[in-house]
C-alpha cells in the first residue's frame, strides 16, 4: 500500500519575533484547506510552540519539535524532557539533525532521545546523512552506523513511530540538493538497513525522507525520482506560500 506524502518543516532558530510565527502558523493552517492527502508538521522553536499548537485537534496541520532531552528527568539546565513534551501535545520531534551534532550531539545521544521519545508515544525523526562522500563507499558506512546506532533497543512494535530523514550535509542550506538518482541509491540503502534490522515488511512501512534545499520547484522530481516518503525542509517551510506549494506537489503525486 503508498504511504501517504509527509512534509515537515523544520523552522530552526526563525523567526524572530512570536507576531511571525504566528502569522506563519496561522497562515498555513488557513492554506491547508486546499492540501488533501499530505501530512504536514511544522517545528517551530520551543519557546513558541504551547502558544502555535491550537487547543483543539481539529486542524489538519501537526506541531512537532526540533529536538528533545537525552535525560528523562532531573536537573538538567535548559533541556525539555520527553515526557513534558507528551504532556504539553507534541505528536513529533526531529532528532539529531546535523546541525545539532555540529553542536556534539553523537550517536549514543540520539539513541537515548530516540528512546525517550518512542516511550512517550512520539513519533522520532531521526536525521541522517554524510558530511561526504567518498569512493569507498565510507558514506554508507557512515549512514548504516547512524541508523543502527539511533535504533538501538527500538522494539518492532516501536518501530511504526520511526521516520528516517536522509539529510546530505552537502545540501543542507545550499543551492542545490543532490540528484533524485542518488537519493534514490541511498534510500534503497537504507532501506536495507532496515531490513537487516526489522524484516521487510516493517522496513518498508518505515517512511524515508529527504531533507536539504527542498523547494515547491524540486519537490516533485525529489520524491518521486527518489521514491522517498516526503521531505524535510528548512528555508521554504518559512513562508506561507512556499510550504503550501510543496504540500500541493506531494498532492499531485498519484
Ligand atoms: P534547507 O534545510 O531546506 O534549508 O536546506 C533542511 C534541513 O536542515 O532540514
């Protein structure tokens, strides 16, 4: 059975100001009307999201997070807990994107998030990708050792809350993502990691993403070329117009 389409936007340290996000927020809920089949999360920054996420459950449009505690609980100065995220409604948190492992968040944390989140009922983005690619095929080393290393302990009944979102540092805030041809190459990868890991038939429900310089002109071509479950996207899920146009092009694809 085809997944539904995913798109998550991934809203980083913007915008500035809680009047923009709102307008941001809002605004897209208000588009979302014409997206009929895509499931779209926005991240925003932690700070604004109690304030974004609507009391009621009826919008189409899911609020997750950008990042989670490594810790379930105790004295640990600016982290939020995996539980408080629960407590206060959040349905998704991305987990190690690159730009927090610049930060030195390693694999062995992600694991830990990963755990805390799966435990809380919610759904883990984990980022992967390579800093480069070399012709030893070292990347998908690299690759296959995030994954193994962020699923540690993930049972196959937690597994259904678990997205992958490939993520070449290379195309991260670039010009240009890297061809669908070579998605496509890694995302059968991938998907034989997960194979290795959990059987075809769990693997190939696991939705795969991509993530970099993702834009509502590539949309389509990335996914489709890619055979990927949807996109993860930084700059275009800042703009009302630019987020709903990547939302229709995954409607568009049959
Ligand atoms: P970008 O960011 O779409 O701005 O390249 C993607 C990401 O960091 O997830």
């Amino acid at each position: 059975m085809k997944k539904k389409k995913i798109v998550i936007g991934n809203w980083k340290m913007n915008p500035e100001t809680f009047k923009e996000a709102k307008e941001l927020s809002e605004g897209i809920r208000k588009k979302m009307v014409g997206v009929k089949k895509t499931t779209a999360v926005v991240c925003p920054p932690h700070l604004y999201f109690m304030s974004l996420k609507p009391k009621n459950a009826s919008t189409k449009l899911f609020y997750g997070l950008q990042n989670i505690a490594r810790e379930a609980a105790g004295s640990f100065t600016g982290e939020l807990s995996a539980t408080m995220a629960r407590n206060c409604g959040v349905t998704y948190t991305i987990i190690g994107h690159s730009e927090r492992r610049a930060l030195g968040e390693t694999d062995d944390d992600v694991n830990k998030k990963v755990l805390l989140a799966l435990k809380e009922g919610i759904k883990a983005v984990i980022c992967v990708g390579e800093s480069k690619v070399d012709e030893h095929a070292g990347h998908l080393t690299f690759i296959k050792n995030q994954i193994v290393t962020a699923l540690k302990g993930v049972t196959t009944s937690d597994i259904g809350n678990v997205l992958i979102a490939y993520e070449p540092l290379s195309a991260i805030g670039a010009k240009n993502p890297i061809t669908s041809y070579e998605i496509h190459q890694r995302n059968i990868f991938i998907k034989k990691v997960l194979c290795d890991l959990y059987g075809k038939a769990k693997a190939f429900d696991i939705p795969v993403l991509y993530g970099g310089s993702a834009n509502a002109m590539n949309a389509k071509e990335l996914v489709e070329g890619g055979e990927v479950d949807g996109l993860l996207v930084g700059r275009d899920s800042l703009k009302v117009d630019n987020f709903i146009a990547i939302l229709k092009e995954m409607d568009s694809i049959s």
